[in-house]
C-alpha cells in the first residue's frame, strides 16, 4: 500500500525502496496540471525526476527485490501499468540512479 506525504499542502503518494536507499513518489510540484515520478533520497536530498513524458504518471510502487518500478500512466489515452528496471549506481557522481522504461 502507498504512503502519502504532504508537500506545499499537495499529497504525494510514494513507496519506500525495499534497501530503503529510495523514496518514490508522484507529484505536479513541477508541473501543475502533470503527475511525474520523482525519486529521493530519505534525508530528503537528491530529488529528481524519474519520469520523463508529457503524460501522467502516478501510484508508483518498488517490486518486492527492488529491481523495479511500476506505476499507473495515461501515456497511451487511457491509464495503464507499466513497469521500469532500476538501478542504482552508487559510483555515479551525482548518485542517481537509471530507470529504463
């Protein structure tokens, strides 16, 4: 089941990596009428986007190993599932991990 944060007075649904490494979440912060996945790390550094379309994605959850991310998107007309592999590069200069669709 997802969490929900409050940011600005929005919800944010969000999902807690299975490492606890991550937090997932959906938000319009950027873009106000557009549900984007963003990932961050628990001490709240290192927000960004994971998600990189026009459509709106939401009701992001990791797989049980961790190894991926599925959420709900609307990038096709109509809401569907889709599932990104993620991968964390902990030598990567920015720490950021890549999410593959």
């Amino acid at each position: 089941m997802p969490n929900q944060l409050h940011c600005r007075g929005k919800s944010l649904i969000s999902a807690l990596a299975p490492s606890g490494q991550w937090l997932l979440f959906s938000s319009n912060i950027e873009t106000p009428n557009q549900q984007e996945l963003y990932l961050v790390k628990p001490n709240g550094i290192l927000a960004f986007s994971a998600s990189h379309s026009s459509a709106n994605e939401v009701w992001p959850q990791f797989s049980p190993d961790g190894k991926y991310i599925t959420f709900s998107s609307n990038k096709t007309g109509t809401s569907q599932v889709y599932i990104m592999d993620f991968k964390p590069r902990a030598t990567c200069p920015d720490d950021a991990p890549t999410v593959d669709s």
